[in-house]
C-alpha cells in the first residue's frame, strides 16, 4: 500500500542536478523571438516568446564551475529589443534561470540561481520574472479578495503563497487568473505591451503534488490495527510463559525489541 503511494508521488519529483550537472532554463519575457548562441557548440537554441529553453544536463567540469557567454539575436524580421551579451557561472549541483528583460535597462538579462526541489512546508513557491517598468507593482489577490503578497516588479522572489486561485494584478491592472497547487513551484512571466495591456504565461518549475494527503488514512489503519493486535498478543506471551523470577526479565526483551523495530521504522 505504501509502495502504491510512493510510486505515484515519484511521478511529481523533480530531477534534481547531480555532481558533475547544472541546469538552466531560459526565459524569453519579451513579445518576440530569439536565437541564443553561447561560447559552447552544443548550448545554442532559439525561444520563442514568452516561452522557454530548459537544459538540465550541462557538464561542469571544472570545481569553480564554467562560465557561459551569452549573445541574443532577433529572428529574422523581427523587430526586438537589442540584448546585450551576457555572462553567466553555472556551478555543479545547482539550478539557474535566466530572463530577457529589456524593460529593465539596468539589468536587462539577469541570470540567477534558482530552486527547483520540492517545498519543505508543502505551500506553492512562486517567482514573478516580469519584463515590465520596474517600478510597477504587483499583486496577488486571493479568492477571498484581500491581497496575499505585493511586490515591486524588480524583485523576482520566490515567494511562499497558500494553494488557492489569483487574480494577478499589475499596478492595479488585472491581468489574469492563476491557480497554485500544494507542492508546486511556478515562474510567472509577465511582458508590458503598454501601461494598460500585458501578457502572461505561467510555467510549472516543480509539479504540485497528486496524491492527496487522506490517502496515508488506510496505512495507518492497518499499522494500528496490526500494532495493537502484535503488541497485546506479545506482552502476554513474554508475561505468561516466562518463570516467576524471569517475568519482568522477559518482559523488558520483549520491549527491547520493539524499541529496535520503531528505531528501523524511523531511520
């Protein structure tokens, strides 16, 4: 039963970088399309708007990590924001992501490290990367109506919201509908076409969790039923069939090795 639990909760684990591995996952928050091309012949590929480039096996060779070059290119007759190119260290072991956002002029590519693994208190990890004024302000609104988090556009925190469905607000603009499920981590990208129209697209980093937490109800039930029928069955067995001065004797063993069995459940 446990087994048939644990299978179907694999299926929502992320692939989490190994010794030797980093990932990257490239986000375009701009209205047009991109090529990338990098100083490595097997890192280069084109995103599409406001989508995104997911690698999660780059070799790093080297303990001080590999430093990525960068350089961005409209597709062919489109007219883009002009990126300029961009470094970026990846080490081994860690996740990064990168965003295009030319409403920035300060920092219009931005390349940080990123969380990927499962959340340890279990509510939705949430990341704005939003090409928009800098300035502007944005907020999650819950379905009760009050406001949950507020930010400033430039933050791109993760922050930690309750599993519900949002109404996304930029500078009092709603813009769209978005729901958060438990266990789940999303990047939200967000690109200004003006003061007043914006475009959305959310992306799933981590599924949410699928399996619900009332199904671990069956396995206690039958762990319980077991431990009590094992454990009143036992203390009689060691009391009754033990000599009169070995009774308490026995009946210590008798604990001891459910204190061993307990300690091998825990571990």
């Amino acid at each position: 039963m446990s087994g048939l639990v644990e299978l179907k909760l694999e299926q929502t684990y992320p692939t989490l970088p190994s010794e030797g591995i980093a990932q990257l996952r490239v986000y375009n928050g701009e209205l047009c399309d991109y090529s990338i091309t990098t100083n490595f012949a097997d890192l280069s590929f084109d995103v599409n708007s406001l989508d995104k480039y997911i690698n999660k096996s780059i070799n790093i060779e080297s303990s001080n990590g590999i430093n990525i070059q960068f350089q961005f290119n409209a597709k062919a007759g489109a007219t883009c924001a002009l990126l300029p190119n961009h470094n970026c260290l990846l080490k081994s072991e860690r996740s990064y992501y990168m965003i295009l956002n030319s409403k920035n002029t300060t920092h219009p590519i931005i390349c940080a490290e990123d969380t990927i693994a499962k959340p340890s208190r279990g509510y939705p990890l949430v990341r704005v990367l939003a090409n928009v004024n800098p300035c502007r302000t944005i907020q999650w609104q819950n379905s009760k109506g009050s406001v949950e988090h507020t930010e400033q556009a430039y933050q791109r925190s993760l922050m930690e919201l309750n599993s519900d469905t949002y109404l996304l607000l930029v500078d009092n603009v709603e813009i769209d509908m978005v729901k958060f499920e438990v266990g789940g981590i999303y990047t939200i990208l967000i690109a200004e076409e003006s003061s007043s129209t914006y475009h959305i697209q959310v992306v799933t980093v981590t599924e949410p969790n699928s399996v619900s937490i009332f199904r671990l109800i069956p396995q206690y039930v039958v762990m319980s039923l077991g431990q009590v029928t094992f454990t009143v069955t036992g203390t009689e067995f060691s009391y009754t069939e033990a000599p009169v001065s070995m009774k308490t004797v026995l009946q210590g063993f008798w604990l001891l090795t459910r204190c061993f069995g307990n300690l091998i459940v825990i571990k």
